[in-house]
C-alpha cells in the first residue's frame, strides 16, 4: 500500500496490513465480482436521457423500455426500481451498470484494498454505456464500499514502469492519470448517487498509483514474472 504514489497523504496507520483468515485468491482467473450499487442503479434509471438510448445501440423491446425509461414514463420507472430493489440483476433492461472486477480485491480485517491493472494500456478507463465519467478505480471502490459497507475502501492502480528511465517510480504520464481519477469533476460524475461525504472518503483512499517493477521488488517476485 506504501507503494502509492500518494500513501503518504492516506491514513495508513490505522489499517491492519493482512489478509483475512482463509482469503482465497482474487486475482488472474479468479477476480471477485462486485455488484453495482443498487443507489446508482436507481439514479440511473431515474436519469438516462432519449440521446444515450439513442446511442447505445439497442434493439428492439429493450430500446423501447430504455426510451419509455428516458422519457420518464412512470409506469416503466416503477417497474425498473421494483425489479432492481428484488435483487433481479444481469443483463437486462432496467439494469444500466454492470458488475465490477477489480483485478484484485485484498480483504484485510479492517480495510479492503482493490487494484486495478494495466500493462498494455496508456490511459485509464474513464467511461462507461451509460456514465460520460465513470473512474474504472473508483468504480471498483464505489462497488467495494457497499461489498464491504463496515470497513474502509482503499484503491491502488499499478502499471508497467518505463524501463528506460526508472521503472520503479511512476512517469509523469501516469502520475496525471491518476490524479485525474480522483478530480472533482470525475468524483461528482463517477458517484452521482453519493453524497459530498461520502465521495471524499473515498477519494481519501485513493493510493495512487505503483509500478509493477516496485511490487514485484517489494515481494521478492523475479521481473518479469515467470508465473502468475
């Protein structure tokens, strides 16, 4: 966790830095599903407009109910908050966020720390169908946040260092995707249906980010990793 590029602004002292008796891997093959809060199901389809149904590239009688959704029916709205309060959710009409998959999701006693990976990719995942701004991290956290609603949300990115320079410390590329992460304007965007406080304790939890190189030094692991 000390490896963030901004742990030193993250209370740490109070986390106890093991995993949870019987913690099975989250990780590679084995990613832990989070479920989409059920307050930004609801927000979303209160708020989905006729242009992102428009553009969403739906047919058929799922379109027509996302549009009677846009249009503010309230026939539709009722029945979509029914189905999503009974738990009913996957791949249809009313559901307007998938799960999420942290590409790793550590449960300490006291913390829950969820990671997000990128070895090939330059920029962060910053949007999704049906959100202009969804930070792929803070995705993770929101969707841990009700996972785990009794401890604290800490949210590390890791990427692959420049080995021509020094790969144990993050390039300025990555430091500014980051940041970004957490602005403001992405945590009001990213977090529509929580409130002022609670985007804050979550931004609050943002590590930064690390390079792979530092972890695997951390952890005595050889780089590259032979097997994962």
């Amino acid at each position: 966790m000390r490896l963030g590029s901004r742990s030193a602004n993250v209370r740490l002292e109070s986390i106890t830095p093991r995993l949870v008796p019987g913690h099975r891997p989250t990780w590679g093959r084995q990613e832990r599903v989070l479920p989409a809060p059920l307050t930004l199901l609801e927000y979303l389809v209160q708020h989905v407009t006729e242009q992102q149904v428009e553009s969403s590239g739906d047919v058929g009688a799922v379109r027509d109910r996302r549009h009677a959704l846009a249009r503010h029916d309230s026939h539709a709205v009722e029945e979509a908050l029914n189905l999503l309060r009974s738990e009913r959710f996957g791949r249809h009409w009313y559901v307007l966020e998938g799960r999420s998959r942290p590409d790793a999701t550590l449960e300490m006693p006291n913390a829950v720390l969820v990671l997000e990976g990128k070895r090939t990719e330059r920029t962060c995942t910053s949007t999704t169908k049906w959100m202009r701004l969804r930070s792929q991290l803070v995705r993770h956290m929101d969707a841990a946040q009700d996972a785990f609603p009794t401890k604290r949300i800490l949210g590390l990115l890791v990427v692959e260092g420049d080995a021509s320079s020094n790969p144990m410390t993050p390039s300025q590329h990555w430091r500014d995707q980051s940041e970004a992460q957490h602005s403001t304007e992405m945590l009001e965007q990213s977090l529509p249906h929580r409130t002022p406080i609670e985007r804050k304790q979550l931004a609050d939890g943002v590590l930064g980010v690390a390079t792979w190189q530092a972890v695997c030094a951390q952890n005595g692991i050889p780089w590259p990793p032979t097997s994962i």
